[in-house]
C-alpha cells in the first residue's frame, strides 16, 4: 500500500484498507497487519486507523475480535453490488423484490406466532392507504410492513439482504404510488397476512405472487409497447 494524501484520511484509509481487501492482499480469513503497522504504512494516526477499521467492520469487511485481532471476513464490495442493483431495470427489482417476499412469506406461515401476525395487522393498519396523508410518509409505513413480513420468517440471511437492498425496494414502492404502476390495495396485503396466519407456506407463496402480478403484467405491457 502507499501512503495516503493527506486530505480527508479516515475515509482514504478506510479505501486504501478496502482495495487490498477487495484485491486479495488481504485474504478473507486472513488477520490484518495491527493498528501500528497500518498507521506506519498509510502515513495516518492510529486514530484514522480506528476509525477506518470501524466503517470497515460496519460495512461487514471485517471484524474485531477483542484480544485477538481485526480479520477479514468478506471481500465483497457491497457498495457496487447495491449501485448495480439500483441502476438495474424496474422490472429486475421487482422481481428481486418478489423473490425476497416470496421465499419470507413461505417461512413467515411456517414459524409465525399469534403475537408476529398481530403485529403484522398493526402494522398494516398503520400503513394505511396511499391516498391519505403525505406519499413519503405511506411509503415508510409500507416499507415497514414488508420488512415486518422478512422479519417474521425469522430467517438472518433475508433480513440482512432486505436491509441490502431496501432503498432500491423503497424505489419500486414509491413507483407504484407515483401513479405510473398499479399500486397493490389494501386486501391484497391483507391477503399475504391472512395466507401466513393459515401455516401454508403454498397459500403464503400464492397471495405474495397475486399481490405482484398486476405491476408485473403492467411492466410487461409497457416492454412490448
């Protein structure tokens, strides 16, 4: 590595950390050079270390492991997986979303309790409809309600990638209340609830893809126009 410019340190450390990562110089597994040794090679303090280590193991690069050392656990930048996945078309992050609430309702019916189905109808009862109340306002109550549905299929992998992929998710959501695309209606949320509460992970799987198929009819309708 070399040394960095001396402007705006923690975040050029926190890239410079990230490329030898990201390139294998840093294998994942592999434990990373201790703070001095980083400080002395990138030219910054140990606290730009720190801190660059900090935005690292959020970011789910690397992890601290107190009285052993900082390790590599992924090399994978999630940052342009996101940026790609946003610039994607409309209809791929549809059914990306699809995907996720499909796989979620299916665990959903098997693992869900009374008290994760009523929370369900509380928070569907929040959401409200579109045409009351100010639109940024509805998309974060719906946005809440999906999340609720990864949620209750209690699996980590789907929620973490809900969180990943979440302002894409929230850009189809407000698609669909732009006026531009069908908006799903209150009784086909009601609908995925009711499947989930019947333990059917079939009935689940059903209503998530009658909630989806208008908009994707109507995206499909659009292509061949």
């Amino acid at each position: 590595m070399r040394p960095v410019q001396k402007t705006s340190l923690a975040d050029t450390a926190t890239e410079a950390i990230r490329a030898e990562i990201i390139s294998g110089r840093f294998a994942v597994g592999s434990r990373l050079p201790n703070e001095a040794t980083l400080s002395a090679t990138l030219g910054v303090s140990r606290g730009t270390v720190r801190e660059a280590v900090r935005v690292l193991a959020s970011q789910g690069l690397i992890e601290v492991l107190q009285g052993s050392g900082t390790y590599v656990r992924s090399a994978a930048d999630s940052r342009r997986t996101l940026d790609a996945a946003r610039h994607a078309s409309l209809r791929d992050r549809f059914e990306a979303r699809c995907a996720l609430d499909v796989e979620a309702a299916r665990l959903a019916a098997r693992r869900a309790g009374p008290a994760t189905i009523a929370q369900l109808r509380a928070l569907l009862a929040q959401r409200g409809s579109s045409d009351a109340g100010d639109r940024e306002s509805f998309i974060a109550r719906d946005l809440a309600f999906h999340k609720s549905v990864i949620a209750a299929s209690a699996n980590r992998a789907l929620i973490e990638l809900f969180d990943f992929f979440s302002a894409s998710i929230a850009e189809t959501i407000q698609a669909t209340t732009a006026g531009d695309l069908p908006e799903p209606d209150m009784a086909a949320h009601v609908a995925i609830v009711d499947a989930i509460e019947t333990g059917d992970p079939d009935k689940a799987d059903a209503a998530v893809r009658r909630f989806m198929a208008p908009v994707f009819a109507f995206l499909d309708e659009r292509l061949e126009a």
